[in-house]
C-alpha cells in the first residue's frame, strides 16, 4: 500500500504498525522525533500498535538545537 511520509509516497506492507514503517524508513530508534498521522500527534508508546491505512499523510519532526 502507499503512504505519504512528509509529502513523499511510500511503499509499505498492508496492516503495517507506525513503529514498522519508521524502522523501515530508518527512524524508529531516533531521539527527538515527533510523529503525526493525518495531523493528529500520534505519542511514541502508540507507535507499535497504531497501524497504517492507505494514503495516511504522515509528518516526521526531527527537534534540533538552536537559539
């Protein structure tokens, strides 16, 4: 099935799990990331059981430092 991670199609496995898509994207284990899907935040103990549907926009934040 296809996603949009920040304005880009994704290929993902039907039934895939938030945590599963950001591992295969390389992201899972960073610090500092915020995740939304479909504008709603989705908190990072949510992210194995919440699973992705067809043409879901999703948004990954990356804090960074600054001043």
């Amino acid at each position: 099935m296809t996603v949009f991670v920040n304005n880009q199609a994704v290929l993902t496995p039907e039934a895939t799990s938030l945590r599963s898509l950001l591992t295969q994207l390389a992201l899972a284990e960073k610090k500092g990331i915020a995740v939304a899907v479909n504008n709603a935040i989705v908190p990072r103990l949510a992210w194995e059981h919440f699973i992705v549907s067809e043409n879901e926009k999703i948004t990954i934040l990356q804090a960074t430092q600054g001043g």
